[in-house]
C-alpha cells in the first residue's frame, strides 16, 4: 500500500516550503543549512502516529482543506510527496504535516516515507 500512496522522492518545491518555514524557526543561514542537509539524507520511513507524538503536533480535523484535498488524492491514486522532518529536541516537521495527518486517518500505523536532518 505504501507504494501506491507516496512518491519515491520529495518534489522539488517541498524544499523551498521547507525553508520558508524553518526561517520563521532559525536564522537564515541555518535554515539553509538544514534544508541543504534535508535534500541529501536518505528517505526512511517511519509510522504516522510516531511523527506526530514526537512532533507534538495535534492532528488536523478530518475537515481541514488540506487534509480533505490529500484525502482526494489518495483515492484518485495520486502520489503524495514524502514529508521533511528536522531533530531540534523534539521533532520539527518542516514540511508535510497536512500530509502526516491524512496518512493517520487511514491508518496510525501506515509507514510514511521522510528525510530527517539535525538541527545541528
């Protein structure tokens, strides 16, 4: 199932997605920094629920846009883009929240695929 729901790598505009939010975070150079180590790590996968524990993110409603519009594309069969995450004490998620959050709807033990970076 995994497979027929995420793309094998992230899209390029998730990188500049990442960045723009991770500057709101860091200072500029260390936002580059850490995005920069983001489009070079190795994807791995790693269960939806986890993220969002370690995030300590809540999880989106069912009926907030974006996850409705994720949920859509699931079932059209259309890929989703892996999520980016960063280790600062507890984890960041850079890019992807919407989509972490429609992952654990369908199941809170679906894989979800992520490049993970270090803050330092």
């Amino acid at each position: 199932m995994n497979k027929k729901i995420w793309l094998a790598e992230p899209e390029q505009h998730d990188f500049p997605a990442a960045l723009d939010y991770l500057e709101l975070l860091f200072p500029v150079s260390i936002a580059a920094e850490i995005v920069n180590r983001l489009e070079k790590s190795k994807t791995v996968n790693k269960k939806a629920k986890d993220i969002l524990r370690a995030s300590e993110l809540p999880l989106l409603p069912r009926d907030n846009i974006h996850v409705k519009e994720n949920m859509q594309k699931v079932k059209k069969g259309k890929k989703l883009s892996p999520v980016l995450l960063v280790r600062d004490g507890k984890l960041i998620i850079a890019d992807g929240y919407h989509r972490v959050c429609t992952i654990y709807y369908l199941s809170e033990d679906l894989e979800v695929p992520c490049r993970i970076a270090d803050k330092d």
